[in-house]
C-alpha cells in the first residue's frame, strides 16, 4: 500500500458536507506527473502581471540583476509553504476547502475559502477583461479601424467571446484544464524565446541591451543643490552610442510651460528657487514629444540598512503575488500521483518561470528603448506587452502576439482563478453546487464586479485583501505538521458532528482568533502609522504571528 496516499475507508456519502466534487480523488485518477504539475505552473506564471514584476522594483531605483533576485528568492520561498500545503492534497485527495475543515472547523472554513474565491473572482474579470482586450486588438488590426477611445460596444463583445471560452474548459471539467496547460506551456516557453531572439537581434545583444536598460533604473529629472545654486539634472534615453534621442526640453514650473530649448546641456541652473515651487519636465525630437514627468528631489545615496530594507519590502510584495495559490494548492495536487511528483513538478514549474518571464520583461522593455526612437523618457518605456505591440506596423506580428497574449491569459485564468472559488462555492452547499456550478459563479462574479470601469482599483484592493491570507496559510501548515502531525481523521471530515465540528458549533476558536489577530498585525498599519513597518512586511509579520499563536492556542486545549 502507497503510505503516501490515505483512502476514504468509510461511505459518507449522504452527509451534507460531501459531493462527488469533494470527495478524495480515487488512486486511479490521480495521474498528474511532475510534467503536468510543471505544465500547470508554467500556464499560470506566463502572464502580463509576471512580465510586469521587475519594472515596478526597477522603477524605484533597483537595477534589474536586484529585480530578478528578489523575485527568483522570493518564488523559492513561497514554493516551500506551496509543498508543504499541497502534502495534504495529495495524501487525502480532497481539496483545500475540506482538508481547511480540520483547522478551521467544518463552518469555519468558509471565512478563508470564501475569501479566498472572491479574490479569485476578481482576478478572473480582470483577466477576462485582459483577455477581451487581445481579441479586440485582433480585430482592429485585421479590419484597420482605429480603436475607440474609452469603451465600445466591440470591447464587450470581445470580452464576452473570451468570458465564454474560459466557461467552456469551466464546463468541460479538470481533464481539459490538464489538456490546455499541457500545450499552452511549450508555446508559451517558445514565446519567450523568441521575444528574446527579437530584442538580442535588432538591439545589438546581450551585453548592450542590458548596459543600455541601466537607464530605467533613473528618475527623469533630478532636482540638487550644489554651491548655493540650484540645478535640474534631466536624464534623457539615449541611442547605443550615448547620445540623447531628445533634441530639446521644456521646464513646466507651476503648472506654467516655460518653452522649448536646446538640450545640449542636460544640467539645467535654476533661479530663484523657492520652497513651494513644483517643476515637471517634458522632452522632445522630430518624431515626438515625450509625456510629461515630475521633477524629484535627488535623493542621498542609501545605506547598506536602507538598501535591506528596501529588499525586505520588495519581497514582501513578490511573496504576495502566489500567497492566493499557496492556500488553495492543494486543488490542484490531489489529483497527483505522487509526493515526489507535486514536489518536483513546483520546483520545475514556478521559480523558473517566473525569473524567466519576469527575465523576457526587462530584456525586451530594454531592446524597446534603444530600438525605437519615440521613447524618449525612462517613463515612457513599453513595460507593458500591449503597449509594445503598439509600437509594431505589421498586423501579422500583432495578430500573433495577440494569440500568444490569449493562451497566457486564458491558461492563468482557469487554473488560477477558477478551480479556487469553484471549490469554495461547492464547499458552501455540496448537495446544490457542483465544481461546475461553482465556476459559473465565478464567471457570473466576474462580470458583475465591472472590471472594465475599476480594473486599477481592484487589483489594489486584491492585493490588499490577499495580504491577508498569509494568517491563513500559517494556520494550515502549523495545524497540519506540529498539531495533526499530518494524519487527518479523513471520514470525519464530512461529518456534522465528527472531530471537526469542534463540539457542534463547526468553528475551530484557536484557528478563528489566531485569524483575526493576524491580519490585522498584516494590515493595520495602513491605517495605524505605529504599526507602518508590519505592514511593508505584511506577509511575513502575518504568517508568524498566527503560526505561534496557533500553536500556543491548540497546545493548550491539551
């Protein structure tokens, strides 16, 4: 007998806790190898928010060697916690809102699964959205219409194409979702690569590339004092050879332009500086005019505790990008065959392609800016793939990248963003809501959040909410390993007065409490400045304060 997987011994089937969609997975379904679980990591780590990770850290200064690091250290760690919780998955079968019930009670688990599917909710209108958006693309490229500013009735209809594809895989269940990662991750690897080829090509290669992409690493325009006198330093894009693509500047003082100058000389003296004056700058050449950016405060060079701590932050904010997924893992690894397998198959699949992708962002974005002459500022650099494909005339490249840009989406979307919250539903009423109910709820949910009107706000507040889930998580790894030692009663998990029910109230206090209080260690310092520090590390001062608490709290029911 396979020690590593725990077989449900007794027939619970006409309890209300349990369905067909909760039910452990049968040892003969469990066929899922390390590849598949690679594949599925590799389909949801290859998208727009991925390819956008380094440019918010190279944006506040770091360079893009910082950038990588972190995010490679940071997929590295989380991975950990992500097969510590996926051991449970794949031993019992069941997924995260049942094995949930053995911390949080057979009601409790409701607080952090459903919490859990309403980020995922708003996740998936804001991919769906995405996705929408590529298929409209697609068709202004092949008809030759010009995009409509602000919203068209196109941009619904295409939203509404791609919402019934992703309820499509939603109805035809977890095998095609296996099926669509497994020949969406070759093409997307293959995209990657020849984005790459694309920026080594027709920018000069590695070496310049990467020495060029120095340049994003800087503010626009730098305002210093040096002998009394105060000057703007403004710090242009500039070609292979080092000179500025900007032939002139204008000083915006006040909200006041104060015209246009040569730019032979990039340190500007100001007069008469005055403590409450505002300046912005904006450059130009034959071909365009830049956008307009602030002018900051040249800041003094960091110490090495400063720099730390910038990292610490950085950090924090990488981990939080998968905290969703390291709860509801074990969703996808109880359908695999092994404990070696889910192991192997997340080392292979996330941290690789997350520094991979997150790689092909910074490259191509630093190919961007020496290859096109209109990009003038740092702040003006095509981090974005839309906005790059923007920048290409021929309507086959759009099409096609437009194509890779729909399996990205549509491949991150239902695994990460639908199996979750589809669970979660279930969860809520086994006996009424199947998976593929709860999907369609998902999908309902998202479009009822109108992501196209608060795409910017949500994905705030999601950030803000999944932050939250660190408190969760520590629960369950501390619950499962030092408290349950990793033998869970599996039949009484779906009794209404079993082990779980925690004495018939269905509420584990320990769990609850241990919740309450850390999250708000995670999030309280947004609106208490005593507590702003716990918050740059949310995810961390979260996850400790509530895997000790726990445990104190459980040990001493004993």
């Amino acid at each position: 007998m396979n020690k590593d997987i725990i077989e449900l011994q007794e027939d619970v089937s006409n309890s209300p806790l349990y369905s067909e969609d909760l039910a452990p997975i049968p040892v003969n379904k469990r066929t899922w190898t390390k590849w598949n679980l690679a594949a599925i990591w590799v389909g949801m780590a290859v998208c727009i928010p991925t390819y956008l990770l380094a440019s918010y850290m190279i944006k506040t200064g770091l360079s893009w060697i910082e950038a990588l690091v972190i995010i490679g250290v940071a997929n590295l760690i989380i991975t950990v916690p992500m097969v510590l919780n996926g051991h449970a998955g794949v031993k019992y079968g069941v997924p995260f809102p049942v094995i949930g019930r053995s911390s949080f009670g057979i009601k409790g688990i409701h607080i952090p699964s459903v919490i859990r599917g309403i980020v995922a909710c708003g996740w998936f209108g804001v991919n769906t959205w995405l996705g929408g958006m590529a298929f409209y693309s697609i068709f202004i490229a092949i008809s030759g219409n010009d995009a409509v500013v602000g919203l068209s009735i196109g941009q619904f209809v295409c939203f509404g194409i791609f919402w019934f594809i992703n309820m499509f895989f939603i109805w035809k269940g977890t095998e095609s979702i296996k099926w669509l990662e497994e020949y969406s991750a070759p093409i997307l690897i293959v995209m990657g690569l020849v984005l790459i080829g694309w920026g080594y090509n027709n920018a000069g290669g590695f070496e310049i590339v990467l020495e060029q992409g120095k340049q994003l690493e800087k503010p626009v325009a730098e305002i210093y004092q040096e002998s009394n006198q105060s000057f703007i330093q403004i710090n242009p894009i500039t070609d292979k050879s080092g000179k500025p693509k900007a032939t002139e500047y204008q000083l915006i003082l006040n909200g006041n332009k104060l015209g246009w100058n040569d730019l032979s000389n990039t340190n500007i003296s100001i007069e008469n500086l005055k403590a409450n004056d505002t300046y912005q700058v904006q450059l130009k050449n034959d071909i365009t005019i830049s956008s307009i950016a602030n002018v900051t405060a040249k800041k003094d060079s960091s110490t090495f505790g400063d720099k730390i701590w910038k990292y610490l932050i950085w950090l924090t904010a990488m981990l939080g990008f998968w905290a969703t997924m390291s709860l509801s893992i074990a969703d996808i690894t109880r359908y695999s065959s092994s404990q070696k397998a889910q192991v192997q198959g997340q080392f292979i699949g996330l941290p690789g392609t997350m520094m991979l992708y997150s790689f092909v962002g910074i490259f191509v974005t630093c190919a961007a800016i020496i290859n096109f002459d209109d990009i003038l500022i740092a702040n003006d650099a095509p981090w974005d793939p839309i906005a790059l494909l923007a920048k290409f005339d021929n309507v086959w490249v759009v099409v096609i990248a437009q194509i890779f840009m729909i399996i990205a989406t549509l491949s991150t979307n239902i695994a990460a963003n639908v199996i979750a919250p589809a669970n979660a539903f279930s969860n809520l009423f086994p006996k009424k809501i199947s998976f593929r109910m709860g999907g369609y709820i998902t999908g309902i949910i998202g479009i009822i959040i109108f992501p196209w009107l608060l795409l910017n706000e949500i994905q705030g507040l999601l950030i803000d909410v999944s932050a939250i889930l660190g408190p969760v998580l520590a629960i369950l790894v501390c619950d499962y390993y030092l408290i349950q030692k990793k033998e869970i009663q599996l039949a009484e998990l779906y009794k209404t007065d079993g082990a779980y029910a925690f004495g018939g109230s269905g509420y584990n206090k320990a769990a609850i409490i241990s919740l309450i209080i850390g999250a708000f260690i995670a999030i309280g310092g947004k609106w208490i400045p005593a507590m702003s520090s716990l918050y740059a590390v949310s995810w961390f001062s979260g996850f400790i304060v509530s895997f000790a608490l726990y445990y104190i709290l459980m040990k001493s029911k004993k």
